[in-house]
C-alpha cells in the first residue's frame, strides 16, 4: 500500500483565479482595518450591507490603479487564510476565537518573527548552509506530524474555532482558493504577525 501524500492531489482552482480571490481577500481585510479602527455610527457596525458596499468598493479601480485591494495584494501578496478568516469574523461584527495566554502568545510571536527572519536569508548571513524554513511549505508531508498534533492540541483544549479556522486553511491550500502553493503561506503571513503583536501589547496595557 502506497504512504498517504499530502501532495497527491492538484489544485481544482486556475492561479488566475487564485489571484482574483487573493483580490477579494484584500479587499476583506481593507474592510476589516475600517471596521476596527474608523470611528462608525452607531448601529452601522452591525449592517452587513455596509461592509458588503466597502468590500465593492476595495475592488474598484481607481483612475489608472486597479484598485485598493489590487494595490495591497501587489505590495504583500495573497493574504494567509488565517488573517482572511479573522477578517471575515471582523466585518460580520463577530468574536474571534479566543487567544491563548500571554505567554504562549508571545512564544508564537518570537517563533513566527524567527521563521520570517530565517526565511528572509538572515540564517544563511550567521550560519552558512542554514536550510530555508519556507522550503517546508512545499513538502507540506514534512508537516504531517505538526498539522496533527497542532489539530489535537486546539481539539484536546477546546478551541473549536482556531481548529475551524485550520482546517479551512487546509481546505484552502488543497483546492488552490489562494494562489499559493506553499502551506505556510496559507496559515501565516507578516501581517498576521502584526495583528499577533498589536493583540499581545493590548493584552499588556
């Protein structure tokens, strides 16, 4: 019997359309930063339809740009699904799922910072011939082990809605909704480490 891949399958979804969703994926997370942060009357933050508009509006051009959402898609590339996720539950004016203790979420800052670093070649300046984390991504069999116990650990202590949000991403990288092929792309990117920082400074004033 042949061993279970990750990799066997092929994405049911084009890249150019991976590129049109990672658009819609912006603009959801452009939406999102003017729920959050603009000051809106009251009562506008619970109507859908507002955020509906915002979203259109994020994906219009705009004279000879292509549009807000193109702009940050171009400047930092497809958003993971986890920030998509979140920036969903953002706009439909509901609760994130809740954030591990102080500690752990500041070890999983300091691991994300670390891996970006590495990743970026800053391993390779102090150690020659450190191996690129990011390669990971792509031999998502190498990850089989931690996709499972990370699975076990959010079901084991009841965080039902980090592991949705897992398993969407999963369901995200094999169908090729977001045009990366790499997995970790799809779980984490640098702005969701700057969400990660700005919740854990809250947490501490």
């Amino acid at each position: 019997m042949s061993a279970i891949s990750l990799t066997a399958f092929t994405p049911i979804v084009s890249p150019a359309v991976g590129t049109v969703l990672g658009w819609f994926a912006s603009a959801i997370i452009l939406t999102a930063l003017c729920n959050r942060f603009l000051p809106w009357p009251q009562g506008c933050r619970d109507n859908s339809l507002i955020f509906c508009g915002l979203i259109l509006l994020m994906l219009l051009p705009v004279g000879d740009h292509p549009g807000l959402a193109a702009g940050l898609h171009g400047m930092l590339g497809t958003p993971s699904g986890t920030l998509w996720q979140l920036s969903v539950l953002t706009c439909l004016n509901r609760p994130w799922p809740p954030f591990p203790a102080r500690r752990v979420l500041w070890l999983i800052i300091i691991l994300m910072a670390g891996y970006f670093a590495l990743s970026l070649g800053v391993g390779s300046m102090v150690i020659d011939g450190m191996p690129d984390p990011y390669g990971l991504g792509f031999s998502p069999d190498v990850l089989w082990i931690a996709l499972v116990v990370g699975a076990y650990l959010l079901y084991r202590y009841q965080q039902t809605g980090w592991l949705i949000i897992l398993t969407i991403n999963i369901l995200l990288w094999r169908t090729g909704l977001l045009p990366s092929r790499n997995l970790l792309d799809v779980m984490f990117d640098p702005m969701l480490l700057a969400v990660l920082v700005w919740h854990g400074v809250q947490r501490r004033a």
